[in-house]
C-alpha cells in the first residue's frame, strides 16, 4: 500500500527531517527544460514521468521531486507509486541500485522488472 499524503509529507530521511523538500509538478525545479537530461545517474529524460533531486550539486534543490503532470501524484489519499519510487531515492540519495532497491522493499513497494539488477530500460 503506499502511504497516504499525510504520511509521505511527514517521512523522515536519515537526518530525521522530513525527506521530500517540495515537489514540482509541469516542470523541473531546477529550471530545466524537462527533456533536456541533466542528471545521467538518475536518467532524466523525455520519457520520463518523474525524477528526483537527490545529490549535493541540486543545492537548495535537494530533496525535491519534479513530477510531469498532475495526474502523477496520485489518487484520492494515496500518493501514487511514482511518488514512492522517487521517495526511495530521496531518502537514499542513490539511484537505481540495491540500496535503493532495498528502500523500495521497505516501502511496500514491488520493484518492476524495468528496475531488476541488469536492466537498461528506461529510468525515472
Ligand atoms: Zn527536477
Ligand atoms: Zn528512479
């Protein structure tokens, strides 16, 4: 089950502050063009339909997550399993590795065969 709004506003990363600082919905906080890839690790690019902002060169950007559209943060009171797939690189800061993989593990989440060890499909 993914968490409710309530509860992925409230999740606490490492620090134990909250881990998602904001989210951007149409576009990237960091003022990106949202097809142009700026972040290789994390695979940003135009097929995407979220990404976040997990390392220490995204600044005063750290901890956000850029969705594409509305429609990607989910329904009703849950937030949507994109939501819980870019938590689990906030909270890591890693992309698609084991450490993240076993954070997608706590958080309920199936990791898709797109997201398995070996896989180059398409990231998010
Ligand atoms: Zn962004
Ligand atoms: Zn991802």
């Amino acid at each position: 089950m993914n968490l409710s709004l309530k509860e992925f506003r409230a999740y606490r990363g490492r620090d134990g502050k909250p881990a998602v600082r904001g989210i951007a919905v149409g576009y990237c906080v960091r003022g990106d063009a949202w097809d142009d890839p700026h972040d290789r690790q994390l695979g940003i690019g135009k097929h995407t339909h979220a990404h976040s902002h997990v390392s220490k060169d995204d600044g005063q950007y750290r901890g956000w997550i850029c969705v594409r559209e509305f429609e990607n943060l989910g329904r009703k009171h849950r937030v949507s399993g994109t939501l819980m797939h870019e938590l689990a690189h906030v909270i890591t800061g890693h992309g698609h590795d084991d450490v993240w993989r076993r954070a997608m593990t706590r958080l309920g989440q199936v990791v898709g065969p797109a997201w398995q060890k070996r896989s180059r499909g398409a990231q998010a």
